[in-house]
C-alpha cells in the first residue's frame, strides 16, 4: 500500500519512506528496517525521518531498548483502493534512471 496522493509530492526518500511505513502500520518499523527497505544512507534517512517527524507525518514510539516508527493515521489511505498499486513507467524509469 501507498500513502496517501497528498503526500506524494516531497523529496523522494520521504515518499518511500512514508510507503514503507505504511505497508506496516501496525507493528512499524525500526530504522534499521528502514534503512533495509528504503536503500539510502543513514544521513539521508535521517534527514528524511527528522522532516517527517517535524511535519507531524510519523510516530516515533520508544519502548524500553526499542524504538519503533510508525505512520501518522493521516498518511495511511483509507481504503487499499484510494491509491493504485500499480506503478506507471514512468514512475519505474525514474526510480531506476539518475535524473
């Protein structure tokens, strides 16, 4: 599943990191998870997850020695139909090509 079409339009790393943490809402994910599913740098997922957290779009739960991020209810779709699945070519292009 994606996040929701209104938050879409921020730095690439946020967005995949945004769908990341929406795919697991309920048990959400460490940054190390994170980092595994977003395939970026620290700094530049840290950088990411500082913005998310400043603009209120993630949770950030600690429990003990672990911390666990989650979406905000806002980002994740209401419906698994609200956003498609399918990824048009030219999204796939710009995933793969360095532009």
């Amino acid at each position: 599943m994606r996040a929701k079409r209104e938050y879409r339009d921020r730095a690439e790393t946020e967005v995949a990191v945004l769908d990341a943490l929406v795919d697991r809402t309920e048990e959400g994910m460490s940054v190390f998870e994170l980092r595994a599913a977003v395939e970026v740098d620290i700094d530049e997922l840290e950088d990411a997850l500082s913005t998310l957290k400043d603009d209120g779009l993630i949770v950030v739960e600690s429990g003990g020695s672990d911390t666990v991020i989650k979406p905000d209810d806002r980002v994740i779709p209401e419906a698994p139909t609200d956003e498609p699945d399918d990824q048009s070519i030219v999204d796939w292009l710009r995933e793969r090509l360095p532009f």
